[in-house]
C-alpha cells in the first residue's frame, strides 16, 4: 500500500510531501494558538518550542521550501489542465488554495519578515493586539479555516486509498472539527485578556517595549511589501490562467474533428480516446467498465478515416475477438485519433432515461461463498413439500446469520443452497470476511445438528467452497425489474469447489487466493491442486474436514 501511497511522478509526490509539511506546521500552530484558552504562559512555552525547530536554518529552509513549493507546483498542475471541470471537493479544495496566499502574505509580512528585518518580537500577544480591533481579525480566522479545510481534504484523498483509512474517519472527522474550534477560542480568550491590557494604556508602553513595536516607517514599508508580495502571487495566478488558455487555443487549433451516424459532429483535442472525445463533446457514449478495455459496450463502427487508426492491441484485439467483431470495429477506449474519423456507436443512446452506471455493472475483486447441503434431494424425496420448505428455512435461519454477522450478503438461493457475495473497499477486508463467514457457518451447522438430534432427526452435512476474484456486480433483466447479481469466471471456480468437497468428504474449500489475500502464507498450508471443471487453469485450494476447526487450521500456520 505504500507504492499506492506515493505513486505519482515527482511532481506529485513533491507536492504530497510538501503538504504533508505544511499541514504539521498549521497543526502544530493551532494548537500553540488554542493553549491561549488554558494559559497565556502555555501559549508562550508552545511557541518558544516550536521556534527552536521552524526557526533554525533546516527548520526554515524546510518550511519555506514547502510554502513555495506546494503552491507553485498546484498552479503548474492548474495551468496543464485540459479543463476546468472536476469533482465539487476538488474544485473546492482548490479555490481554498488560491485564497490562502491572500491572507497568508499579509500573515507572514508582519511576523516572520518583521522579525527577521526589523527585530520585531512576533510573539502572538503581538499578533494579535496588531490585528485585534481590525478586519484583519475576521479575515486570519478564515484563513485559519481555509487552511484547515484544505489540508484535511488533501489528507483525506491521500489517505483513502488505504484500508485502514476508513475506519478511522469518523474519529479524525471529530479530530479535525475540534483543532480549529479549539485554536479559535485560544485566539479570542488571549484576544481580550492582551487588547483589555493595551487599551487600558497601564501596560501598553511595557508591551511595546516588549514587543518592539514597529515605527510608523517600518509599518509604511511592511504594508509596501505586502503590496509588493501580492502583487507577485496575482501576476503568477495571471501567469497560470494565461497559460492554460494559450494551451487550450493551441490544443483547438490542433483539435481533429469527429463525426457521429445519427449524432454530432465535435472537434477534440488530439490524444485523448475517442471515448474521451466523446465525454468532453458532450455525446453520450456508453462505456461500462469506465474506458478499460475490460468490456465492449463504448465498441464503434469507423465508417470513414480507419485507414488513419493504428492496428488493435492485443487487449483490445482479444476483446474484439470475443465479440466476433469485423475489421471495422474498434473499441472506443483504446483508439486515439489523429485524423478526422465518421463512426457509429453500436449501443446508442434511445433517448429514453437509462439506468444508473453502477446499476449496469460494477467490477470488483470480491470473496464469493457457495454452500450446499449434502444429500438434500434423496432425503427431501419421502417429505411432504411443506414440511421440505420447513426445513429449508430453519436451517436458512441457523446460517444466514453467521454471514450478515461477518459484512456478507446472500446473493441468490439456490434451492437447498445459497452463493453469498463479501462486499468490501479491499480485496483482504473482503476475504478475512468470507473467511470468520466460514468458520462461523461450521459453529452454526454444529449447534443446529445438535437441535436436529434433539428431535430424533438426522444430521445436515454441507459443502463449501470460497474463491476470490474479478466479479462483475450489475442488475440482470428488464428495467424495473432486474436484481442485482454477479457474473464472472470467480462464480464458477467456487461452484466447483464447492462441489468437490463432496468427492473429498470435507465440509470447506478455500483457494490460496483467499488466503493469500487475508494475509495467510498459503505456501506453509497442506493445499491441493485441483482441474475444476470450466476453470482453465488449475486451482490450489486448502481442504477443511469440518468448517468449525477453520480458525484452529490457520492458527497453526500462523504459529
């Protein structure tokens, strides 16, 4: 998960790690500001410590490497934009971002410059008498809020990526909402005990003196270069809004013009996907698994320009060849067009309100579970069908549970059995499910056998097999009336292991893939290689005699 943490170029990965400093930094400064709610002597400790690090010369060159750094690589990403439009959090985040430097500039002139150039002691009893009975007040404060937003957003879409980000959202959320409250109250508590001290005129010569108070010259040439550093940053926001507009007129100038039968006619900017061309035309082109090549659906019939196209790909060329396509058939999402091309869309849009994306289908890499009972149909022959359906759902009653219990979902009955689906945001949180599933099913079974005895009935013995792999999750049937479901190679691989645990005697099938996704060494297990029916290749799967001693199995592995 690291490698997914820092993918990127170096260009992302600067930027990552230069707010990730500058978010410590504002951390660390609300909370020096928030101590002024406990103690005005805490709050000069917080500050006298945290200056022996921002202050030295690594400390500073760290920091104000970050603070030029971070914004200037946003507004080089900003300027090599295709297009303005992005999701409402991105979009947001970066408005934030380019507020910040407005107060931020001022912010920095009257502390660290003052300090620096003329000796001014910028403690924050200073900061704040500076800008306390002034706009400047209301605007720091937003600035602190717009600080905070923007780096907990940038947090959080890092972050997100890993599996263990989310469970720890709701107490990071409460983090982030009491960081900012916290500071705010430090600053309005120091804020009327110092402004309470210096109006009253008995302590404002002393503070003064303390604080060396600026000349009216010296406020002259920090309000000067204020102005000066503003003007700096807008002519680089002018700077980057040029840019991406002298990019987009050479990008229309070179664009190629694309025709659709029954549709539009748009031009696009060279390099994108026809399906890209398509989305950003505003032309409806149906795309299911979102432009990877993993379907057919975007395919279109070039009727004119093909010529210009560069043979398939072998993925793409192996998806045509699935569909038995002609030679004038591509995929949208795998061609590039450089020359003007006149296409048809093979599913097109009837105008009428189509279903939702995901409903269509969603891949996904999933656990899947099926479960049979054993000998059902020989023992169901000398019932009376009532008492059959009676049966069948005390015993659907006994282990469903122990699947919901564990995140999983019954997919479908399969009349004396069921497939149940282990929905979750990583293949591993998935296959730990499926696998306490399992063994919770083992305990369930055993305590219904044991009711089953106590009616003079006999025993129930089961089958399961648990795979992992590529499911497609979409609704099967006519609009309005189609369930949802899971289609892929994986529901096959664990029917037939599943149905192999009849031929070995045991209750439980696991694949190594399972395995080795919960974090399992499958290589220290007894696995068997098994040639499943309908699976190409063979399949290493680890044999339980009775699903209940699963968790014993794995313990010793572990040990």
């Amino acid at each position: 998960m690291a490698s997914a943490l820092w993918q990127g170029n170096w260009i992302t990965r600067t930027r990552i790690t230069t707010g990730l400093v500058l978010l410590a930094y504002a951390f660390f400064h609300f909370i020096n500001i928030g101590l002024g709610l406990l103690s005005p002597e805490w709050m000069d400790e917080f500050q006298d410590a945290r200056q022996v690090i921002t202050r030295s010369l690594p400390g500073s060159l760290i920091l104000y490497a970050a603070l030029i750094l971070h914004p200037g690589l946003a507004l080089w990403n900003l300027a090599k934009r295709r297009t303005l439009k992005m999701r409402w959090g991105e979009a947001l985040q970066t408005v934030l971002g380019l507020l910040i430097p407005l107060q931020l500039l001022a912010h920095v002139v009257f502390t660290r410059y003052s300090h620096e150039i003329y000796g001014v002691n910028d403690e924050y009893p200073y900061q704040i008498v500076l800008m306390w009975a002034s706009p400047e007040a209301w605007q720091q404060s937003l600035l602190l809020l717009a600080v905070w937003i923007h780096g907990c957003m940038g947090l959080h879409y890092w972050l997100r990526l890993t599996r263990w980000w989310r469970p720890l959202i709701p107490w990071m959320a409460g983090l982030a909402v009491f960081i900012p409250g916290f500071a705010l109250a430090g600053f309005l508590t120091e804020g009327r005990r110092i402004h309470g001290l210096f109006v009253e005129g008995t302590e404002r010569a002393a503070l003064m003196e303390d604080f060396n108070w600026p000349s009216q010259q010296a406020f002259a040439d920090l309000f000067e270069a204020e102005r000066l550093w503003l003007a700096i940053f807008l002519l680089l926001l002018g700077l980057t809004a040029a840019a991406f507009l002298l990019r987009k007129l050479v990008r229309r100038r070179r664009a190629v013009a694309i025709r659709y039968a029954f549709g539009p006619e748009i031009r696009a900017e060279r390099g994108m996907t026809l399906l890209e061309m398509s989305h950003a035309g505003g032309v409806q082109h149906t795309s299911l698994c979102g432009g990877k090549g993993r379907c057919t659906t975007c395919r279109v019939v070039v009727d004119q320009g093909g010529e210009t196209l560069p043979p398939p790909a072998p993925p793409e060329a192996r998806s045509l060849a699935r569909v038995q396509a002609p030679a004038n058939m591509r995929l949208a999402c795998q061609i590039r067009p450089q020359a003007p091309l006149t296409v048809t869309r093979m599913f097109r849009p009837d105008g009428r309100k189509g279903r939702a994306h995901a409903s269509q289908g969603t891949e996904q890499q999933l656990a899947i579970l099926f479960l049979d009972i054993r000998g059902f149909t020989a023992r169901a022959a000398g019932q009376l069908p009532y008492d059959v359906v009676f049966l069948l759902n005390r015993f659907f009653d006994a282990i469903v549970p122990a699947i919901t219990s564990c995140g999983g979902t019954v997919d479908k009955y399969l009349g004396d059995g069921l497939l149940a689906l282990f929905e979750a945001p990583a293949p591993a949180r998935s296959a730990e499910a499926a696998l306490e599933a399992a063994a919770a099913i083992g305990s369930a079974l055993q305590d219904f056998n044991a009711q089953l005895a106590a009616d003079g009935e006999p025993e129930i013995r089961i089958g399961i097999g648990v795979h992992l792999g590529e499911l497609v999750l979409g609704e099967i049937g006519s609009a309005g009336h189609a369930p949802r479901t899971i289609i892929g190679g994986s529901v096959n691989a664990a029917s037939r292991l599943e149905a192999k645990t009849k031929e070995l005697g045991v209750e439980l099938l696991i694949s190594a893939r399972v395995l080795d996704a919960a974090g399992y060494d499958s290589a220290r297990l007894p696995l068997q290689t098994f040639q499943l029916r309908g699976v190409s290749r063979p399949l290493a799967a680890l044999p339980v005699a009775h699903a209940a001693a699963l968790p014993r199995t794995l313990a010793g592995e572990q040990n």
